[in-house]
C-alpha cells in the first residue's frame, strides 16, 4: 500500500457505533481488564487526569462501589464518563439460589451478549470460599460434567472473571451470606479468603484472562482486592503445556490436578483431553508445579459407582503419587453429582471410605470434599445454567 488515507471500508459508519446488535464480539473494556499503567492511559485518553484512575480503582477494588453517586471525590461531570467509559456493567444477575440455610449462595449471570455463567459463594468457619467460572461453557467434554455437555460458548474477559469476585465481596459486605452451622464467632470484616477456579470452563484454556484475573485479585488494594494467592486454587483437566507456563509465573496459588483416574485407559474417557496428555504426563507437570512453588498440589477424584472407585485404582493412584516423591500431593476425593440423565451415581459410602483408606494406606494425605450446595444445583460440576 502507498497511501496513508484510511480504509474507508473499515471506518465505521456512526451507525455501527451505536446500534451493534445482536451484541457480538467482545466484552466492554474494564478498569479491572487493565493494569495500574494502563488504567491511568485509559484515563488519559477519556480527557482526565491521570491521578483519577487511582481514585476509580479505590472505589472499585475497595470501597467495591460502581455507582457514580458515591464517588464524590471525583467532579460531578468526570463521575459519569468515567464510570461509563471504565466501569461498565459486565453481569447482570438473572438468578440467585441459597442452601445450607443461606450459608451458601449460587449466582447466575447474564453476560453482555446473552452467555450465562455461575459463580457460588460459601461460608465456612472462619473463611469464604467463592467457585468462579472462567469461561462460558467449556470445551473439555468431561461426559460425568453438566457443563462439558455444554460445550465451549466463549472465554471470560478478565473483568468478568474478577467481577463475579467483587460481587461476592459485595454480597458479603451487605451481609447477605448467612453463617455457617457451626459458626458463631462474628467474622468482621468478612472478605472473600478463597477463589477457586471450579466453576464452568477450564481456566487454562483460557491462560492470559486467567493469570490477569489473579493479578487482580492478589494485587495489594487499591490496584487489586489484596487476596493472598495462597487462597486462590486453580483447577485443571492437565494441559501440560499451560501448566508449565503457570509454573514458570511463578505466582504461589494452589494447583489442582482432575485426575479422576489413575490408569490411560479409563481416564481416557473421563477425562478425554487425556488422549493429548496421558496421566504420567499430566502427574509430572504437577509434580514440577510443586518443586518450583513449593505448594502441595491437590488431586481431584470424582468417585463413581463401580467405574474409578475400585481398591485397586487407589493403590495405582497410591504408588503413581508416591514414584515421584513424598509431601507433594494431597488427594480430594468427592462423591459424584450425578448430572440430570446421568448414567452414573455416587459410589457408595462404604466403597468411598475404603477408598480413602487405601490411599492412605500409602501415606497420601486424603481428605474427602464436601459438597456445599447440591440441592441447588451449586455443586461442583452441576453448574450448567439450567436457567437458559
Ligand atoms: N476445568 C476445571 C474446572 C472444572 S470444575 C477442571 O477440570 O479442573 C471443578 C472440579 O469439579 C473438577 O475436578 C471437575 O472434574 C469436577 N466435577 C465436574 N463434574 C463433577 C460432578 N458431576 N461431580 C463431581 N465433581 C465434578
């Protein structure tokens, strides 16, 4: 090309400015898609003092406050174009199910274009686990999964990773998350302690979004929400190569490893990404995972009736974990939620509890996960979106 003239064919037109539906593309850029340099550029670039970014992300971050009125250290006319052009509203609740006598709370959330996700926020004593999705959909076909049925709609942005985050801190912050049972200590302030990647999608496939949703959390306020990495746990079906490159980031979060069988052969068809990377190969990634954090990486075992709960899989599993050293590794085994039209239950308690003890025959710290929030759909791998 000679010219320096514009494309005229790439232009838009101001009708596509304005009117672009049905809403494709991508998700409306947000202060938390953005690091501190570039919060304070975007800034710039909407005419205002670079010093307003800092004072956007205080309100965001740690006053958790979106809505313009409250920002009154900011002049009235910069408020609105602020919020308009940094913080626009990226989950618009559709629904919202309590369990566990409201000690346990599942959101769904519509997205800009319509895609729904789930996040659930859960109280324990002394700390407030919230599952957060990383993707819409999820493309890793899990067959005992509701949303690998589901299929891949499309990645989170980073804001709307960290959104459904800031929302559960919200939600604390109103104090619409009752007690636990047996909690009767008064936990102020309450904060969100742990994010667990285990709501929909596999947040590997999803690497940059991801790693930029943990920067966000973990940044110290007011660039971040200041949670320690230490409780944020990133779960994967073993993509290798992604797991090294989170090794190599070097951020202290814990990993988790679905494993759900010891052998190729039945991890195969559960866990079908297992055809790329078998499960020594998956097993060895997480093992560097621990020698370069020095974190104890978590094994997760679905168990299912008579298809991954026999003795002889714990001791495989039992010796694959003890072949690559000692205190490495602890194994979460949790009863299966059998998703509607499912052809498989949970196994038995007597099958999960000798389950449990072969493994810890083998010395494998083992401890079996609890299952918060099943009659609402809320458990892990429940979350499917029923409501679309
Ligand atoms: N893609 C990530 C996150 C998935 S959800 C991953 O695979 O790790 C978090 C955990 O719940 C995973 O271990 C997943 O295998 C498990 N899970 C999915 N469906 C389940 C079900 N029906 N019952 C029990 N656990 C399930």
């Amino acid at each position: 090309m000679t010219t320096d003239l514009p494309d005229p064919s790439r232009r838009p037109t101001p009708g596509q400015l304005t009117f672009s539906a049905p809403r494709r593309g991508k998700p409306p850029k947000h202060l938390a898609d953005l690091d501190p340099g570039e919060r304070k550029a975007a800034v710039e670039a909407l005419g205002h003092k670079g010093f307003r970014a800092k004072q956007l992300s205080t309100h965001y971050f740690e006053r958790l406050v979106a809505d313009p009125e409250e920002m009154t250290d900011l002049p009235k006319a910069a408020r609105e174009e602020l919020v308009s052009g940094l913080l626009p509203q990226l989950l618009t609740p559709v629904r919202e199910l309590r369990a566990d006598k409201g000690a346990t709370i599942k959101q769904v959330w519509r997205l800009f274009d319509g895609a729904l996700v789930e996040s659930v926020l859960m109280r324990y004593p002394g700390r407030v686990t919230m599952c957060i999705s990383s993707q819409a959909g999820c493309g890793m076909n899990c067959p005992f999964c509701a949303t690998g049925q589901e299929g891949l709609t499309r990645n989170l942005s980073t804001a709307e990773i960290v959104e459904q985050v800031v929302a559960g801190a919200r939600a604390l912050r109103h104090g619409d998350l009752a007690g636990d049972a047996g909690d009767d200590e008064v936990d102020s302030p309450l904060r969100v302690s742990n994010v667990v990647f285990m709501g929909m999608g596999e947040a590997l496939a999803n690497y940059r979004q991801a790693i930029n949703a943990i920067r966000r959390l973990t940044d110290p306020a007011p660039d971040g929400l200041g949670m320690s990495a230490r409780g944020i746990t990133m779960s994967t079906v073993g993509l290798v190569p992604a797991m090294d490159k989170l090794t190599a980031e070097g951020i202290p979060v814990t990993l988790a490893l679905s494993l759900h069988a010891p052998d190729d052969e039945l991890r195969n068809e559960l866990v079908p990404i297992n055809t790329r990377w078998t499960v020594d190969e998956a097993l060895d990634a997480a093992y560097r995972y621990y020698k370069a954090t020095g974190r104890r990486v978590s094994i997760e075992y679905a168990l299912i009736k008579d298809i991954n709960d026999h003795g002889w899989r714990a001791d495989l599993l039992g010796q694959k974990l003890n072949q690559r050293g000692k205190g490495w590794v602890h194994v979460n085994p949790i009863p299966l939620n059998p998703t509607p039209g499912s052809k498989w239950t949970a196994s038995r308690r007597g099958v999960e509890q000798n389950f449990v003890e072969r493994l810890r025959s083998h010395g494998v710290p083992t401890t079996v996960r609890d299952t918060r929030g099943s009659e609402i759909d809320g458990a892990c791998g429940q979350l499917a979106a029923s409501t679309a």
